[in-house]
C-alpha cells in the first residue's frame, strides 16, 4: 500500500466523522420530540425505514431519532421538506450519503458538493433532450424485445401444464443494466443474454454501495482495509474493471469529437445518429469538461442511479398489478387500445395515463430510495409543519437528517387509504380538511404536463423522484423506460405472483 501518508488521510477522515458526524450530539433542534432508538433496529430484520414509520405515527413530522451519542432529524412534514429540498436547499448538502458514495462516484452528481454539482447539472440536463428521449424509447423497446423472447423460451420450455416462475426482479435487473449500459454511454452489456466479467463488477459494486448505506461506521475510509477486507479487496477490483471500461469508452468518444453548440446537439437527427448516447453529447458538447476523471464519475453515478431504482419500479408495479384484476385489466386494455402489438412510441407513453399512474402509485407505496438524506451546512430554523412546532425548530451546522419519502407517502394525514395501491388517486383531487386552510395532499390539476404526479401536485406530499434543486435529472428517462418495459410485457402474457419482493434498506445510496 502507498505509505503513511494515506493511512493519516483515512484515519483523520474516520476520526472527522467520529468527532463531527457521528457522535455529534450539539446539532441544535433541542425542542424537537425525541423517538428514543435501539441500537439493536439498526441492526435487525426490518429496515430502518419502517421502524422510522412508527416513530413518525408516535412522535409527529418532525422527531429527533438517537442512537446512543448520534442523532438524526427526521422529517415527515411536507411542508419542512420542501423548505429542505427547496427553499433554503443551498443550506444543505448529501452529509452521510456522499461519504459512503463518494468512493465509487467521485464528484458525480448525486455526492457532489454544492459548487461541484452547479456546474455538472447545467452540463447534464441538457443532455436529457426531447431527441435523445426519442431515440431512447426505441432503444428501450428493442431491449425489452430480447427480455420477452427470454422469457417466451422459459415459458416454452416449461411446457409440463405447471406455470414457469420467474424471479422478475433478476429478469428487470438485466434489462435495466442494458438500457443503462446503451443509454449513458453507447456500451451493451448484454446481460439479458450472457454474463461478463463488466457484468458480475458493476453488481459487485452495486452490492457495495447497498452495503455502506445501511452500515454506519465508514470503516472503508481507512486505506488499509481495501488490502485486508475481503469485501473490500473485491470492491476495489470490480471498481477498477468498470473504470477501465469506462476509461476505454470516454477515450474512444474524445477520439471521435464532433463539438457543437448544445442547440445544434440537441436537434440532431438522431434516427441517423450511430452513437446517440449521454457521454456522446457530454463530449461533444462545446465548452465542456473533457477532464476523463470527471466524465467517469458522471457515467458511473448515471450507471448505480438509473440502474436499480428502474427495475425496482418495475417489479413493484408488476407485483402490486397481478394483486389487483382490476387494476390490471385497466392496464392491459389501455395498451391494447393505444400500442397493440406495434413497439411502444413517445406518443404512446403519453397516451397511457393510467399506467403511467400505476407506476407512480407503486412509487409512491415502495419509493426507492425511502429517504433522502441532507446535512445543514449553517444553522437554519426549519418552518413549522402541518401540525407541528408553530414556531419551527433551530438546527445547527452539522445537523443530519432524513427526509423519509416512505413516510410522506404512506402518511394518513396526506392520503386517502394509504396502504392501498389505487392509481385513480391520481385522477382525484384530496385534501385533509384538519389542516384549517392549509393545503395539504393532491391535487390532479397542479400536475400539468409532467408524465408522472409529482412534488408540484402534492406540495412535496409525493417525491417519487425527489424535489427541488436536486430532483431526479433521469425521472422522464425511467418513466419513459418503465412505460416500454410493462408495455410490452403485459401484452399476450399471463403474469401471477409466486412471492414478495423485498424492500431494500437504503437510504439514497442509489442517486
Ligand atoms: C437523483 C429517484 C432513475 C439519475 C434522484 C433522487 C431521487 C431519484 C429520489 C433525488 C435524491 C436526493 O434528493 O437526495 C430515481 C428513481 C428512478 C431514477 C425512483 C427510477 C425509477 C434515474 C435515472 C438516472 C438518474 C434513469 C440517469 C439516467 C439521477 C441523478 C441524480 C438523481 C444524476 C442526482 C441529481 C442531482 O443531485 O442534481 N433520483 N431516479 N435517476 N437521479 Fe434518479
């Protein structure tokens, strides 16, 4: 290993986090209600996110959560999250999260700092264009063919009278890693049909990333142990294949450069475009940032962002489908009136409203992540919530807190029935009439244009794909992508449930 001179780095990085972050008691919010934690839920079977659920029921929008010296702020209340996320979020950054990803996604955007991230999101968002999103959906159908032939030869080959089963958050993973793969960076994984040494790294990373959300201490800081911990000698091992691979790929689009104005970009005809993917617009792009070390930070946080959430979409949207016949027969009838049996287009995934809001009611019950997680970096006083504090809450720099979008979404003071997967919610204006005159739950008319119900609709009630100024830059492209996918997979195809897909205790390790 490379001497003393890194192991004082880690060591004072892990110290930093004991002193600041993790036993950091002075985080103000003295008169916030404490939920009185064990260390033992950290540890147990049910995520963490769920034990939060019952706090919330017992302590209110706001509560302090201490484990022992640690504390976090838990929020609950939409109106203090969209003060979080989007009224004074320039106060806030990713604290936690961004030490657990930072190793894998370097300055990308999910853990980037705040001056770091201003300048990466005016050069990403561009780059999600209508024309690129065109030529997205026809790539996504292609892909989604070769999973339905897949799936039509486990169906053939199960031909004893016993239904063939399907682990469909494997099929969806794979689909996923595809489009993501084509998409971000013009690169096919092929793993619908084959497995890779690319393949088993970029799972074996993902795993990790899933790892260190869900443990606390970020022993990894500590240099010495990506040389004796196991996992960790693997975790770097598989980083360094994908980053080869990436390297190969920004090294080969720099090769082949075409700069250009982002207008001039973005009206490409992109039916004739060989490479239309997102690295090639980032490379093209005139004025843009071509240092390699960024470029691969950037592709690698699309790649653990857009890969996951998607299929995680997928399988509960499918599985709460096949629960409900009616819902389903709804589904099902409006893709065989608008699609048939032609591939999906963009047209279509606007003329399919009722899917649309069926994969929005299944985020809604299953959001991934589940909670969005920020630290103050200055005091701040947080704004009085629905049935909170009327004088708000003071916090301190350093305060860390979770924005639980399991809580806000579940919450039976923001939803009729709240447990109950109904996507003609959606179509339905409600509004809880305890809060005296101050909105409080959905409203179909404020959702204007957007494909999906969103944070505008609910007052940051819904926040499928966050809010704010550091919303989902990928949410048409997963929308888009999961529109396709059910599309084609639920025309022709009987599908039953054999089992549970299980929530993942993440925090928002995957963006
Ligand atoms: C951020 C959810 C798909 C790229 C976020 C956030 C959420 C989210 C909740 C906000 C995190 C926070 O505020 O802490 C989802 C879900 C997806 C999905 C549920 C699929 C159903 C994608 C895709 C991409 C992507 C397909 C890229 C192609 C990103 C990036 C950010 C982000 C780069 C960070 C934005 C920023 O900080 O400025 N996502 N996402 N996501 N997502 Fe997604």
């Amino acid at each position: 290993f490379k001497g003393k001179g890194n192991l004082k780095d880690g060591l004072s990085r892990v110290l930093t986090e004991f002193s600041q972050g993790y036993f950091q008691p002075n985080v103000g919010g003295k008169n916030i209600p404490v939920a009185q934690g064990e260390l033992s839920d950290l540890a147990g079977d049910e995520p963490l996110f769920k034990a939060l659920y019952k706090w919330f029921l017992e302590s209110g929008g706001v509560f302090k959560l201490e484990f022992g010296p640690k504390a976090f702020i838990v929020v609950s209340d939409p109106v203090v999250a969209r003060h979080l996320l989007k009224e004074n979020a320039f106060n806030y950054d990713k604290g936690v999260l961004a030490e657990i990803l930072e190793p894998i996604m370097g300055k990308g955007l999910i853990p980037a700092d705040l001056e770091t991230w201003k300048v990466r999101r005016r050069a990403i968002v561009p780059g999600f264009h209508r024309a690129y999103l065109e030529a997205m959906v026809n790539m996504f159908g292609r892909c989604t063919e070769e999973t339905v032939r897949r799936l039509d030869r486990v169906l053939a080959t199960n031909s004893n009278g016993k239904p063939a089963v399907v682990d469909m958050e494997t099929e969806f993973l794979n689909l996923g890693l595809d489009i993501i793969g084509l998409g971000v960076f013009n690169y096919d994984f092929g793993s619908i049909t084959q497995e890779s040494p690319v393949i088993k790294a970029v799972y074996g990373v993902l795993k990790e990333a899933e790892h260190r959300s869900t443990f606390y201490i970020p022993y990894w800081n500590l240099p010495i142990t990506k040389y004796i911990v196991p996992r960790q000698v693997k975790f770097h091992r598989d980083l360094a294949v994908i980053n080869e691979c990436l390297d190969q790929l920004i090294q080969l689009a720099k090769s082949t450069r075409q700069e250009d104005d982002i207008e001039a970009l973005q009206q490409r005809d992109y039916s004739k475009v060989r490479d239309p993917s997102f690295l090639r617009f980032l490379v093209d792009m005139r004025g843009g940032d071509l240092d390699d070390r960024q470029l691969r930070d950037d592709l690698m946080t699309m790649l653990v962002a857009g890969h996951e959430t998607t299929a995680a979409v997928l399988t509960w949207t499918l599985f709460s489908l096949v629960q409900q016949p009616q819902a389903e027969a709804r589904v099902v009838e409006e893709i065989d009136r608008v699609v048939g049996d032609r591939q999906p287009e963009m047209a279509d995934i606007y003329a399919m409203p009722y899917l649309r809001a069926a994969l929005a009611e299944s985020l809604r019950l299953y959001p991934q992540p589940p909670i969005l997680i920020r630290r103050a970096l200055g005091d701040d006083v947080l704004p009085a919530g629905l049935n909170g504090d009327p004088n708000g809450y003071p916090i301190g720099k350093g305060a860390d807190l979770f924005i639980s979008s399991w809580n806000l979404h579940r919450s039976p003071h923001l939803w009729k029935d709240p447990d109950t997967f109904r996507p003609e919610r959606f179509a339905e204006r409600f509004e809880n009439p305890a809060f005296e005159g101050r909105w409080a739950g959905y409203d179909p008319e404020l959702q204007g244009n957007s494909l999906y119900p969103n944070e505008v609709a609910s007052d940051f009630a819904l926040l499928p794909f966050g809010g704010g100024i550091r919303k989902c830059v990928g949410d048409q492209f997963a929308i888009m992508e999961a529109t396709v996918a059910l599309t084609m997979l639920l025309r022709r195809r009987r599908l039953r449930a054999d089992g549970r897909p299980q929530p993942r205790n993440r925090g928002s390790s995957g963006r």
